[in-house]
C-alpha cells in the first residue's frame, strides 16, 4: 500500500500572542483623548487620537514580541525602552506640557526600561539567545 500525504494541521487561532497587546492597546486608546480632553467635551478627533494611538502601539507591543527573538538582547532591550519612552513621552505632552518636560521624561523611562529590559534578557537567556535551561 502506498501511503498517503498527512493533512496539514491548521494553525489555531490564540489569543495568547494578542491578549497583553490589545490590553495595553486599549488601556492607552482610552487614556490619550482623556489627557487630550482635559475635561472638556469629546469629540471625533479625539475619538480617532485614542484610535491610532492605541492601534499604534498594540501592533509595536505585538511585533517586539512576536519577532524581537531575532534581535541580540542588547538590541531588543533598547527597542523596548524606546517604545516605552515614546508612549510615556506621547501622553505626558497631551497633558500640556512642554517639549522638552516630556522629552526628558520619555528618555528617563526609555533609560529605565532598557535597563531592566537588558537585566530580564541577560540573567534569562545563555550566551546565544535561547532561553536558560533552568
């Protein structure tokens, strides 16, 4: 008897890989227009600030976790300080405040998550990336 080829299994669909970047997604979403606000009333370009933003920064959430493994650590750490920053940075200056407040804010937290990011990565990881057998 010959035999047969096997059925490719379909990939499922998880909510595993979407579920923390939706959440952060959405959380931001709703924050930005109501910095934006600032108690006043809404509207649609509000409506749309808190839409890309929080599009925006699920997708960036979702690819630094789906396919920052390719990155060396010290890389990876510093693109997640990077977003970290310019989120932060993004909605202090919808609060209107100055430039260079929330310049300097956003590089104190791109400084500060980098940082831990680069400690998770290095005391988790052995020398070539993959995670430590422990």
């Amino acid at each position: 008897m010959a035999a047969h080829a096997a059925v490719p299994a379909r990939r499922q669909l998880s909510l595993h890989g979407w579920g923390l970047p939706l959440t952060l997604g959405l959380a931001y979403g709703l924050y930005a227009p109501t910095n934006a606000r600032r108690g006043g009333e809404p509207s649609w370009g509000q409506f749309w600030l808190g839409l890309i933003s929080g599009v925006v920064l699920a997708v960036a959430v979702y690819a630094l976790r789906r396919y920052g493994h390719v990155l060396r650590r010290e890389v990876r750490a510093v693109a997640w300080g990077g977003l970290a920053g310019i989120a932060i940075g993004f909605l202090f200056s919808l609060s209107d405040h100055s430039v260079f407040s929330s310049s300097m804010l956003g590089l104190i937290v791109a400084g500060a998550t980098s940082a831990a990011a680069f400690y998770l990565f290095y005391t988790h990881e052995d020398a070539t990336g993959r995670p430590a057998p422990y």
